[in-house]
C-alpha cells in the first residue's frame, strides 16, 4: 500500500514536470469554433486602420514583444473605441 502511494506520487511529479507552460490551453471545439467566429465578426466591423493596429498587435504578442504589441493595441483601441 505504502509503495503504492510513492509510485502515484512520484508519477504525478514527473507528469508535472514534463509538461510544458508554452503548450496552449485546452478548448472545447465548439467554443474554439464559436470564439474564432466572434474574432471574424468582430474583425470585420473594423476599419482599415484599426484592423492594421489589432493585427500587428497580434504579430507582436506572438514574438512575445509585448510592449510594442500593447501600443498597437492602444493604438486599434483609441481608432475603434467601440
């Protein structure tokens, strides 16, 4: 019983520490799917500008320049305030 329990316990640690903070979180994929639809629609009500700000934001995010993507987030926020 007692060697039972290390086992489980040292399995959990392991399971913990192979895995990775970088992988993305798990989402159903009807709330993927309606999450990705909102962004479309949401994306489409912008104007050229704004839509040019939001997707460097993104491309900056993604390059983990997370100061120069929150400008250009303020930048689509201040062009489409609504």
């Amino acid at each position: 019983m007692r060697h039972e329990v290390l086992v489980r316990a040292l399995l959990a640690i392991v399971t913990v520490a192979c895995t990775t903070r970088d992988e993305p979180p798990k989402v159903p994929l009807g709330r993927a799917a309606d999450s990705a639809r909102a962004e479309q629609q949401a994306h489409a009500l912008l104007g050229p500008a704004a839509k040019a700000a939001l997707d460097s934001g993104n491309v900056l995010f993604r390059k983990k320049n997370y100061q120069e993507a929150l400008a250009q987030y303020r930048a689509a926020s201040a062009l489409a305030p609504q």
